[in-house]
C-alpha cells in the first residue's frame, strides 16, 4: 500500500518558518520524481516546487523563489519543503506528491497558516 505522510505544518507569525516533511512507503522513492503543491482558501491547487529523482533539478513556483527550498532524502525516503520568511499568502493545505510517468500519489495534506 502506497502511503505519502506529511508532518510539519502548524501555525506561525509572519515572517517565520516552518519546515515540512513526506515520509513515503510502497513505492521506490527514488524513482519518482517528488512535488509540494498547495491550496489555499478559495484557490486552485497550485505546485509549489518539484525535485528530480537524484535531487540535482529543482523548480519553484515564482511566489516561493528565494524563500522556499525543496529537498530528499532517498535513504529515509523523505521529501522536505522548508519554508523561510512566511507570508499570510502561504496559508494552505500542502500536498506532498510523487509521480513516475502515469503512476501518481497524494498525500493527505498538512495545513499551514501564517497570521498575526
């Protein structure tokens, strides 16, 4: 059985920082390429940032440039999204996600918001 657990989010002043995590089981991780998305109240599902299966290609949404970063780890089987000088903006549900060709899984999703 295919599983995608993120952890990490919660709740932070603007301008703080947070760090998420994927921890994925039933598929081998190092094959499939791993992506953040997020939806926000009200808004479209949109992806935050994507990394190659060896973690040496990164992409990022222009929202996040410069603030976020994405990373793996293939020996822990773990995706990482940190996220640096949050803004109210940021406040979502993110989905961690991983896709190999036609094959793609989900994460349940772990709320963040940013707020005063």
């Amino acid at each position: 059985q295919v599983q995608l657990v993120e952890s990490g989010g919660g709740f932070v002043q603007p301008g703080g920082s947070l760090r998420l995590s994927c921890a994925v089981s039933g598929i081998t991780f190092s094959g499939y390429v791993m992506s953040w998305y997020r939806q926000g109240p009200g808004k479209e599902r949109e992806l935050v940032a994507r990394i190659t299966t060896t973690g040496r290609k990164t992409d990022y949404a222009d929202s996040v440039k410069g603030r976020f970063t994405i990373s793996r780890d293939n020996a822990k089987n773990t995706a990482y999204l940190q996220m640096n000088s949050l803004k109210p903006d940021d406040t979502a549900v993110y989905y961690c996600n991983a896709q190999l060709l036609q094959s793609m899984y989900w994460g349940q999703g772990t709320q963040v918001t940013v707020s005063s």
